[in-house]
C-alpha cells in the first residue's frame, strides 16, 4: 500500500517520509502559552504538524438534548482570536499549522490565516455541507473515519475534486477513547485505500494509549499519522489521560523514522554493505591430475573468494584437470584445459 500526500512542495510518501501530525485538539487547556509551548515540543520532537480543534459548543451539540456534553465543550473553545497567533508562531517555527473546523465560518477563519491543512474529524464526515465548503477551499484536506463505514466514506468520496486527489487523505479511525486493542483494526487501511484509490492517501488517526498502534500503521503503509498530545496525563479533560506524554512522543517519532529507514526498497537485491559469501567448488578428496571432474569429487562449501560457484559446476563435469588437487582445495577455472 503506497501514498504519497502533498503539501505545498513537500511531500509524505509511504515508507519514506510519513506526516506525524501532533493533535493538540483541546489539551492546551484554554492556555494561550500551553499552546505554544506544546507547538514547541512537537517541533522538537521532530513532528511535522500541529493540530488544533475549532468549535463553537452552541453550533456543535443541543444544550437541551445533552447538557453535559455542551458543558465540557464550553469549556474548551478556542477562541477564534488565537488562530491568526497559532499560525504565525507555527510559521515562525517551521511546523505546519492543521486545524478541524467544526462550523463553516471557522473554515473562512483557517483560510484568510493561511491555515496549512484541514482536518475533517470523524463525526463530520457526515457533515457534508461542511465538507463540501472544505474542498472548495483547495487545502490540503484530512477526512477521518471513525463512526463510519463503508456508505460514509463513499459519499464524502463522491464529492472531492478529483484535481486534488494529491493532497487528499483519509484516515482510518475508532471513535473510542481509548481504543482497545480489539478495536484498533488496523487491516482496515488497507480497505480504505481499496475503497478511494491509489491517489488519495491513506493514514491513521490513533486512539490508543500508547504509540505501538500508529508505528504499525506506518509499516503498512500508512503516510499519515495523528496522536494526541499532552504536557500532563493527569490534567483535567476529556482526551489527556489517553494522550502521549512528550517523552513518549519523542520515542514514536524516532521509532517511525526509523521504520522508514529499515523500510527500503521493494525491490530485492543484493546491498554492497552486506557480507559477500560464495558457494564454491572444492576437492572431497585428493584428485590426480588428467582425472575427468565429477560429482563424486568435490563438495560445495563457504568461500570469501570467487572460484567455481555451484550453480556453475556443470559446465565443468567430465573435463579434464591438469594438476593435481589437494583435499579441500579450492577448484579453480585455471585448473582444467
């Protein structure tokens, strides 16, 4: 399974060069300075994005029909006034900007503030006036699939422009958090890929708790990969305690870096670095000189220099030798007529 996503000039290709995209999502706590110093830790850690959440708890769920959910949610708004801040200071440290809009003035919002990707979390994919005015903005644009199926994913499919295929992804997701590991299902990117084609990448939104889920992901295939970030497990919110720490968040990345490095090539060959071995020809026994070559006399061994090899032996069965072999000694080319 192979993607390749692009943003700007850069691009993320599977095995290669994979988007970790840190998703701060609501775990800056309504704090300003958390923000950007989680936008600082990312950077460090050697992520290629952040990405924020911008909702409004009155356009997104009832106060009538679930008071609790508008409570947290309320709670954790971020104000739109900080959106032009959060994308100058990721300017200003060379880390994209990626941002879910949950309303279609904040798609306007993340627009005019040269926002660098946008993100469709998983409810929303069912949102299809949000998504159609998504597309219509021509950025780079990441559609999750948590609470969805294979319908969902087929009409948000059907209205994508399919002149921007190159910078379009979906990402296989779980709506559970955490998810457990029964609920992963990871062979799903694979299915998802079968579903939209070879041109629109395919990437991992992960829920779990730690990062063996997303580093997996990556060895499939996966060129995109988005996890939860937090300065401390224990803070108070919905998403921190199921988050990576930082430290655990420098250990995924420098784990998928390296996966991209062990990946290689999907072709096989033999590598100039590796120990070079050769099966060569040898005398089972001492062999007189005018004897015909057979089977019977010689043995195929381990060899640091080239001789005859075995798949070569054939060529010299019943020719005559012109000197005498020793017991173990290497046949050569120079040994017969």
């Amino acid at each position: 399974m192979i993607s390749k996503f692009k943003i700007n000039n850069t691009s993320f290709e599977s095995y290669k060069k994979t988007l970790i995209i840190a998703e701060i999502g609501s775990n800056h706590d309504n704090n300003l300075k958390k923000c950007k110093k989680m936008i600082l830790e990312a950077k460090k850690a050697g992520c290629d994005a952040v990405k924020f959440q911008l909702f409004k708890a009155d356009l997104l769920v009832s106060k009538i029909h679930n008071p609790n959910g508008y409570k947290i949610l309320k709670k954790l708004e971020m104000k739109e006034s900080w959106i032009p801040i959060l994308s100058k200071f990721c300017k200003k440290n060379k880390i994209l900007f990626a941002c879910s809009p949950f309303y279609k003035k904040a798609i306007d919002i993340l627009k005019k503030n040269n926002c660098d990707i946008l993100k469709i979390a998983s409810p929303e994919i069912k949102n299809i006036d949000l998504l159609k005015k998504a597309i219509l903005t021509n950025i780079p644009l990441i559609i999750s699939t948590g609470d969805t199926g294979h319908l969902e994913i087929k009409r948000a499919f059907a209205n994508l422009n399919k002149k921007n295929f190159y910078k379009t992804a979906f990402l296989h997701c779980t709506s559970k958090y955490p998810c457990d590991d029964n609920s992963v299902n990871l062979l799903n990117l694979k299915y998802i890929k079968n579903l939209v084609g070879e041109k629109i990448s395919v990437g991992y939104s992960d829920h779990t708790e730690d990062s063996l889920a997303s580093i997996s992901a990556v060895t499939i295939g996966a060129n995109i990969i988005e996890k939860h970030i937090t300065l401390n497990k224990k803070s108070k919110g919905p998403d921190h305690f199921f988050s990576l720490n930082i430290n655990e968040l420098n250990q995924m990345v420098k784990t998928i870096r390296r996966v991209e490095k062990m990946s290689g090539s999907p072709f096989k060959k033999r590598l100039k670095s590796e120990n070079t071995v050769f099966i060569n020809c040898f005398s089972k026994n001492n062999i007189k000189k005018g004897s015909l070559l057979n089977l019977k006399k010689i043995s195929f061994k381990r060899d640091f220099v080239k001789g005859i090899q075995a798949h070569e032996i054939t060529k010299f069965l019943n020719k005559k030798l012109i000197k005498n072999l020793k017991i173990n000694e290497r046949i050569q080319i120079k040994h017969f007529k």
